[in-house]
C-alpha cells in the first residue's frame, strides 16, 4: 500500500522560505520520476517540480531559480524548498509519485520531464502554502 504524506506547509510573508517534505511508505523515492503540483481556488493544477529516477530535474518556467526538488533516499523522502515566495505561489501543493504501469509507457519522459499529471499514479493529500 503505498502513502505519500505530505508536511511543512504554512503561512509566510513574500520573500520567505519553506520546504515541504513528502514521507514515501510502500514506494521507493529513487525508482520511478517523483514531482510536486499544486493547485489555487479557481485554477487548474499545475505541475511545479519533476525529478527522475536519474535524478534530473524539471522545473515550470514560474518557479525556475526559486524553487529546488530533491530527494534522500535514506529517509525515503522528497523536498520542495521554496525560496523567495511569492502570493500567487499560494496553493495547496501535492506530492506526487510515477507506477510502476506508469513509468513504461511511450510518455514516461515526456510527463515526468513536463510534470505532467497524467504520467502520476500515485497522491499524498496535500499542505497548504499561504504567501501574503
């Protein structure tokens, strides 16, 4: 059975700093691409950060120099950390995690380097993250 859960979210002044961590159980961080989302009231969700199983990373074009995804695969863990935040970075923010199905399809690459949800199997349920 495998969980995502989600941690670190808050409420922050612009300029400020969080990291959001994503606890992995029933799932291996480094195996398949791993990446954050998040979504605003009235907005779509948006994919923020991609990191593959080779550890390359992908960012959107909105977040690119502020925002920096990683993982420890000794604690199972992936990060977000957040600097120089902004009110319109205000959303809930997702971890998300590629299967197993997933990850051998023709778009494998393509939705992990676009963090693109349709290549996502699997969710945490969110934290929140507030910048006034």
């Amino acid at each position: 059975h495998v969980q995502l859960v989600e941690s670190g979210g808050g409420s922050v002044q612009a300029g400020g700093s969080l990291r959001l961590s994503c606890a992995a159980s029933g799932y291996t961080v480094s195996r398949y691409c791993m990446g954050w989302f998040r979504q605003a009231p009235g907005k779509e969700r948006e994919g923020v950060a991609g990191i593959d199983s080779d550890g390359s990373t992908s960012y959107a074009d909105s977040v690119k120099g502020r925002f920096t995804i990683s993982q420890d695969n000794a604690k199972n863990t992936l990060y977000l950390q957040m600097n120089s935040l902004k009110p319109e970075d205000t959303a809930m923010y997702y971890c998300a995690a590629q299967n197993a199905y997933l990850s051998r399809i023709t778009w494998a690459g393509y939705y992990c380097k676009n963090v693109d949800a349709r290549g996502f199997g699997y969710w945490g349920q969110g934290t929140q993250v507030t910048v006034s």
